[in-house]
C-alpha cells in the first residue's frame, strides 16, 4: 500500500524473524513523507497508531480512516 509517499506492507514472516519480533504489524518499505524519520530509516515496524493496535495492515487502514484530516498523533 502506498500512502503520503511511503510503501507499507503487512511484516513478514522472514522480516519478523530478522527483526526477532512477533508476525504481526505494518512494514514500512520504502519512507517518505510523514512517514519519513530523521536518521537511519531503512524500514521499521508501525505497532499502533494514535495509541491504537494495528497488527495486520487492514487494521493500519481502518485506524487511519477514522483519524480526522490535519489532526495530529
């Protein structure tokens, strides 16, 4: 999925076991936008959102649905 700029997909399994980390929330591929951090940034893994879970990347979707455009979290 592509969104502000970055590619985000569901963690792998061969991802969740380099990272040493359960199977479960949202790979950042590629950063950009507002989804690009200040300093090394080649992928990471997005746990919640807003203080909201998001273990598969259907949940990311429904989370960022309901947050208003312009808010900040």
């Amino acid at each position: 999925m592509e969104i502000g700029g970055a590619t985000l997909n569901e963690l792998s399994y061969q991802l969740a076991r380099s990272y040493c980390v359960p199977t479960r929330g949202v790979y950042v591929a590629e950063p950009a936008g507002m989804f690009r951090l200040d300093g090394p940034d080649n992928g990471w893994i997005i746990a919640s959102v807003d203080s909201q879970p998001t273990p598969t990347l259907a949940e990311f979707i429904r989370v960022m649905q309901g947050i208003p455009d312009r808010e900040r979290v």
